[in-house]
C-alpha cells in the first residue's frame, strides 16, 4: 500500500479498483494542482499506469526522474512518448493479444454494417418508412469482394481470417512482406485501387500518420468503403470527410476519429456513415483480461520479476 502509483486516466472499474486496493495511487486527472502533485512524487514514484488513448507526455514524464515503468491498458502505445522512455530507461508495457479478437470483431460488424446499411436499415424501420416507402434500397454483398487491410499485425490477421470465412478475397498492405497466403502491396494508392474495402488496423504514431491519405481514398472510389478501428491519426480526416460528403467514397465505418471524443458535425450528418465511440475492445471480457494484464505489469515490477508483456 505504500509505493505510489500514478494514475493519468480514469480505468476499467474493476480494475481501477484493484489497482487503488494494492498501491498508494494519484489520480493524475483529478488533480487541481498537476504540478503540486507531480513534484510531490518527483523522489518516490516509479511506477504510472495509463490508458491507450490517455498515454503519457514528456512534459509529465520529465517531472518523475524516478519513473521506471509507464503500464498501458491498451494495446495502441503511439500517446506514450515512447522516445522518452527509451532515452531515460522507462519500461513500458501494454496488453496485446488479449483484445484482439474483439477488435477484429468490430472491424468486421463495421465493415458489413457498411456495405448492408444495418444502422440505416434500422432507421428505416423505426422511422415508419418501411410501411409508408416498402423494402431499403438494396446493398452490397460481402462475398467476393476485395478487402485490403493495412497493418497485418495481430489485429489485420484476425481480420483477414474473418473475411475469407465471409468468402471475400484478402491483400494487405504494411511495411513488409509477411509468410502468409494473401496478396502483398508495397504501394497503398495501388491497394486502394483495386479494394472494395480497406480496413485501417495499423498501429498509430508518425510512422503511419496520414498514410490513408486523399490519394488512397480518391483510389478506393465511390463504390468503396473505409473501415477505421486503427487510430484516426492514420487517415487525412478532412479527406475522408470530403470525401464522403461528396460522394467521391461510397461509405465508412469509423471506431476512431483524429480528436476523440469530438467527431465532426460533417460525418455524424451523413446516413451512410456507421459512427462508434471507439470501443473495439468494449467488452467486459476483454476489458478484464486488459486489466488483469496491466497490473499483473505493475506487480511484477514491484516484486523485481520480469514484465509480462513488455513493448
Ligand atoms: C483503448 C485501444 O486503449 O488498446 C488500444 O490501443 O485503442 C483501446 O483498447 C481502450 O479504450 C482503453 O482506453
């Protein structure tokens, strides 16, 4: 109970819970006076948990000179600066592989959400038009369509083996050639233009801001359809955006947007657009078994064992 811990976000309950029943934990983001409280800890903290989309900046990590280990719930670690950490020695650790199925899930409720129009088929049935118009405009098939996906990490693999199950054909696109059966693109335009889909599962950060760019979403087409549940710092949002409204792309199913929780006015106008509030690891399951991983982390530093998932 006595070391501390920093907390910059608020946590899954459960976990949060635990945490605060283990380790002297300040919360960050309750915090009146930030500077007070980080020069408070400055000689005894060594240890800040976090969130994927809370991370850490190196204006706060610079104030805790003791800190050994920045522990993220969250897979994505692109809003750790991870430079930082790296040049002062911090460990940083996050939870892969337990949300994976869940995200890839969602990817693919987005992407067929997209192409049948579920959300806007709902709609027409709540709103009476079903009786007063007949059946919804008809949609697109999922079977023998194109899906490029880009990033095959853990997540664009799951992706791609749920897809070919919906017997669509797969090619992916990242920074190298994996051993696996689908179609390799070096070149993003050139996907693009040959997807019916393209699914964004790529980590975020300056390696892949704005690589869906309006290039890329001008090649999609107006027949294709953009699924996001990567980061929304991948894509031109503006482009995307434009795109969509002009009718230059066919459709969309976005998880992530550039400055969430805020999504633009443009996008939540548009009935063809399927909107979550990034949630592709929003299970209970999953979200315990994130939980479990981040302070399995934080104990095991404490207890000097090595860490469970180190980045
Ligand atoms: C969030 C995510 O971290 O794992 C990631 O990278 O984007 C999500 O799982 C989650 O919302 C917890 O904040």
């Amino acid at each position: 109970m006595t070391r501390p811990v920093l907390l910059m976000c608020p946590l899954y309950e459960p976990t949060q819970h635990e945490l605060e029943s283990s380790w002297a934990v300040q919360r960050f983001y309750q915090a009146k006076d930030k500077a007070a409280l980080l020069s408070e800890l400055a000689q005894t903290c060594e240890v800040v948990v976090t969130a994927g989309g809370r991370g850490i900046e190196a204006s706060v990590l610079s104030q805790l000179p003791r800190l050994k280990l920045v522990s993220c719930f969250g897979v994505g670690v692109d809003a750790i600066d991870l430079d930082y950490c790296k040049a002062h020695g911090i460990a940083v650790t996050n939870t892969p592989d337990v949300l994976t199925d869940d995200v890839a899930d969602l990817a693919v409720a987005l992407m067929l959400a997209s192409l049948r129009q579920v959300v806007a088929a709902d709609r027409w049935v709540r709103e009476g038009r079903w009786v007063s118009q007949g059946g919804l405009p008809l949609t697109t098939q999922v079977r023998g369509r194109r899906v490029g996906i880009v990033g095959l990490g853990r997540i664009g693999h799951g992706i791609a083996q749920r897809c070919e199950a919906f017997g669509a054909q797969i090619a992916y696109h990242g920074p190298r050639r994996k051993p696996v059966q689908w179609a390799y693109h070096a070149d993003l335009v050139e996907m693009a233009s040959w997807a019916d889909v393209l699914i964004a599962a790529c980590p975020g950060g300056a390696a892949t801001r704005g690589i869906v760019s309006r290039a890329v979403l001008e090649a999609l087409g107006p027949q294709g359809h953009f699924v996001n549940i990567a980061r929304g710092s991948v894509v031109d949002q503006p482009a995307l955006v434009q795109g969509l409204t002009e009718g230059r792309l066919g459709g969309a199913g976005l998880d992530v947007f550039e400055d969430e929780p805020c999504v633009p006015a443009e996008l939540i106008a548009l009935p063809h657009v399927v909107l979550q509030p990034h949630h592709g690891s929003g299970t209970h399951d999953t979200r315990t078994a994130m939980g479990r991983l981040t302070l399995d982390n934080v104990t095991a530093w404490f207890a000097g064992r090595p860490l469970l998932t180190p980045v």
